[in-house]
C-alpha cells in the first residue's frame, strides 16, 4: 500500500518522465507559461482564469495519456500491426483536439488585447503576397487531409482522392500566375504542374480522376483565397 507521498512522488515522475522524453510536452509547457505570463498584463475575470488553467491542464493530461497508450501498446504489440496503429493515431488525435482546443480559449480570452494586433496582421498579409502564399498552401493542405479523412482512401501525403500532389502543384502554379502576369511565366509553371501530375499518373499512386479533382481544387483555392484578399 502506497503512502500519499509516494503516490505524489509516482505521478510527479510520469510528469518529468514524459517531459524529459517528449518533444511535444516541452512545447505544450512552455506555451503555457508564455501564455500564463501573457495573462498577468490583461485584465481577465476569475472565470476566465480558471477555464484557462483547465484547458492547459487538459492539453498536458492528453499528452500523458497519449505517451501512456504508445508505451503500452509497444509493450504488447512488438511487431507492426494495423489496430496498434490506429490505436496512437487516435491517442495522436485526442492530443490534437485539446490542443485546438486550449487554442480556441486563449483566443477568446485575449482577443480583446489581440484585436488590434490581427487587424495589423491583416493589412500586412494584404501588403506582402508571401504571407497569402503560405496561408494558402496551410488552407489547402487542411483541406486536402479532411476531404481524404472523408473518402476513408490513400494517406494524407500518399494516394486518395484527391492526389494532394496535383492540388499543390497547380495551387502554386495559379499563384505564380496571378502574382506575375506574365505569359511566359505562366507557361512555364503550368507545364511544371503537368509532370507533376504526369509523375502521379506514372507511378499509379492516383488515377485520372483523382489528379484532376486535386488539380481543381488547388486552382480554385488559390482564385478565392486572392479574390478575398
């Protein structure tokens, strides 16, 4: 029978275990105490306090948990296997949704003080294209893993519909265009898009249909992403 004291010293010692040995929990604590230092220069309400120091506790008990299960699941399970895979995928997840999450919360609590940051965010994005690029690429690439979590076929980076390698490369090419205007230019990146998606084609990682809607999408990403702005 465990005293409490030593209950305490075990659980503090999955804490630094994991900190010690996982990258994404020494990014996980030192946001947070960026963000609990950020709190001491605002005004926030008890509330607020208490929902933002539940949401970073949850984001770091995820984690353990996360770590927990691939330590398990190593333990038993030695060679590959598909259920130990989707296993840490979905642990992987769990961490992923607290993490937006806490996002989520820290945003409504300081948005107030950032308002006036996003909006000389904005008008910076507007003035240097480069941000708008890689935004849009960001935007894409979400795009394309959900619409291939939706199909349920290939990876997020290999096969599925859509080819994500199409929808990249002619968003590029789109963008290339529209910064530039020039015939040449555009031909040029076009025709580079094309091997891209020859390339796909080739090695039987999409067929025609999947290459053409990836393609699709990347153009008209790209046409909306710059009409908005």
């Amino acid at each position: 029978m465990h005293t409490l004291i030593e209950s305490f010293n075990y659980a503090l010692e999955g804490i630094v275990h994991t900190l010690r040995t996982q990258r994404n929990m020494k990014i996980h604590f030192t946001i947070a105490v960026l963000v609990l230092l950020g709190s001491l220069f605002i005004n926030i309400s008890k509330q607020e306090l208490i929902i933002l120091f539940f949401s970073i506790s949850f984001v770091i008990a995820m984690e353990m948990i996360n770590t927990a299960i691939e330590v398990i699941i190593d333990m038993i399970s030695e060679e590959y296997s598909y259920p130990a895979r989707v296993a840490k995928n979905i642990a992987a997840g769990a961490v992923f949704m607290a993490a937006v999450n806490s996002i989520i919360v820290a945003y409504i609590i300081f948005r107030d003080e950032l308002g006036p940051v996003t909006l000389n965010l904005i008008r910076y994005i507007i003035k240097e294209p480069s941000h708008l690029v890689f935004i849009n690429i960001a935007i894409l690439i979400i795009l394309i893993i959900i619409l291939k979590a939706i199909k349920g076929s290939g990876t997020p980076l290999l096969g599925g519909m859509p080819s994500g390698h199409s929808a990249l490369s002619f968003t590029i090419a789109t963008i290339i265009i529209l910064l530039t205007e020039n015939v040449l230019i555009a031909v040029l990146v076009v025709f580079l898009a094309l091997l891209v998606v020859q390339s796909r084609l080739q090695t039987k990682t999409h067929n025609l249909l999947e290459v053409f809607v990836g393609s699709i999408i990347g153009i008209l990403i790209a046409l909306i992403m710059f009409q908005i702005i």
